[in-house]
C-alpha cells in the first residue's frame, strides 16, 4: 500500500512559502517561533495523571481483527515529575514506593472501565467498543484516580477518543495513529484485513509534470521501497488536480 499525501503552495507577500516556511532563495528570514520553555522545578513531587485512547481513530470492526483487540483499551500514565506540569496535583508520597492507584475512565461523564495502575507507571485498560455507538463527535475521555493511605484523589485533564463509523464506499483506505507506540497502522477500507505498521518513506513531488496523467509511476515508487508520496499542486490547478487524482486513487495501489 501507498500512501498519498497531498498539499498546496500558497504565496505570501514576504515570497513563497512551503510548510510555513520561506523557500526562495533572497527572501527574509522569518523566524519560526514555537519555542517550548522548560517546565520551572519544584520542591515537591506532582501527580500527572494522563488517559489517552489505545488508537485513534476506533472503528466498528475493531473487534474482528485480533491485531486490533490488543489495542482496544485506555491508556493510563501516573507520572511523579518535581516539575510544574501542566494538570499536575502535588501529591503524598506513600510507604512503600510501590503503591497503585484505583483509576476510573469516563466517557462522556460515565464509566467505561476501571483499574489499577502503579504510582509513577503506566497502565493499558482494556473496554468494549460495544458500550457506546460510533458517531462523527468525538467523546470525552476523563479518568479519576484514588490513592490510599493517606487518601487522596487526581483527575485527569480531559482529551478526546474518537470512535467513527464505517467508512463509506468511496474512502479505500484507514490509517490510524498508534498510541501505545506513536506509529502509524493501515490497511484497505472494507476488507477483512490486519492493520500492518507503517514508516513513512517518500519524497516531495509535484503534481505537473510528474503524477499528472500517470498512474503507472506509483508502481515503480512502491518497487522502489517507498510507501509515502507528498505532491505539491498550486491552488489554480484544483479542478484538473481533483479529476487527476480520483484516477491515481482508483488504482491498485492508492486507497486514499
């Protein structure tokens, strides 16, 4: 499988600019910005408590792919940092070190599944998809945690799991983001097929004079070890792009 990924060149009164950034040789320099500043320590420890999706995003046939079910759980982290983390809680420090917390999950304010995950480690949570229907909106995904002796209690700062619905006949392909190893998995749309892991491996191009009215090309780009394509196609030509594209996707080798 290959994967096709495209994108526009726009131009900007300071020159033109690709991914944000300026590309023309002479043009000024633009400083990027995004700087992360580092977190100020502490003199005391914090909980962070995190829950996050096994996979994004879940679909309904899920459960009928044994490379799948593994991933079908909430993933649970209870960092111990002496930073100041953003929705960190200080926390008490138990004796002995090795002491666990009874986390709950919920979705949309109601639980989904519960467990114990050990102080300053990680858990993997495991659901049934069939608790909840799939829908365009994402839920919200929440976990309160208690720990004991002394007693205390952390919740985590909301994020999104998303369950879709069955993609509809004119997607050929899914691509998901693994979260247990920050991976990408895919496979054709409407087959009983596993997922299979992908690294991108490709090469910017450009959609005239190179993809443009030729499909056979990505035969000899998968030949050649690659699985990943970005073209680049200026906003004018997004009628001829469009009809050309449906073409290259219709092919054996393109889903999506």
């Amino acid at each position: 499988m290959v994967r096709l990924h495209t994108k526009s060149t726009t131009f900007a009164p300071h020159g033109h600019i690709r991914c944000g950034k300026v590309y023309k040789k002479g043009t000024p320099v633009v400083p990027p910005g995004g700087q992360f500043p580092l977190p100020v320590s502490l003199p005391y420890p914090q909980l962070a408590l995190r829950c996050n999706p096994g996979q994004i995003p879940f679909l309904p046939d899920d459960h009928l792919d044994p490379s799948s079910s593994s991933s079908i759980v909430i993933l649970v982290d209870a960092l111990v940092r002496g930073s100041n983390v953003t929705g960190a809680k200080p926390v008490i420090i138990p004796s002995p070190h090795d002491a666990e917390l009874l986390v709950s999950v919920l979705l949309d304010g109601k639980p989904l599944t519960s467990g114990r995950v050990p102080l300053n480690g990680s858990a993997a949570l495991t659901f049934s998809l069939s608790k909840f229907s799939p829908r365009l909106a994402p839920y919200t995904l929440t976990c309160d945690a208690i720990l004991s002796s002394p007693h205390q209690t952390f919740t985590s700062i909301p994020t999104n799991l998303t369950y879709l619905p069955s993609p509809p006949a004119s997607i050929g392909s899914v691509t998901k983001l693994d979260l247990r190893t920050g991976g990408l998995l895919a496979k054709r749309a409407h087959r009983q097929e596993f997922y299979t892991p992908i690294f991108p491996i490709g090469f910017y191009t450009n959609f005239g004079g190179y993809l443009e009215g030729n499909d056979t090309i990505l035969e000899v780009f998968k030949s050649q070890g690659c699985d990943f394509l970005s073209d680049s196609h200026r906003l004018a030509d997004d009628c001829t792009y469009s009809d050309s594209i449906w073409s290259v996707r219709s092919s054996s080798l393109l889903g999506s």
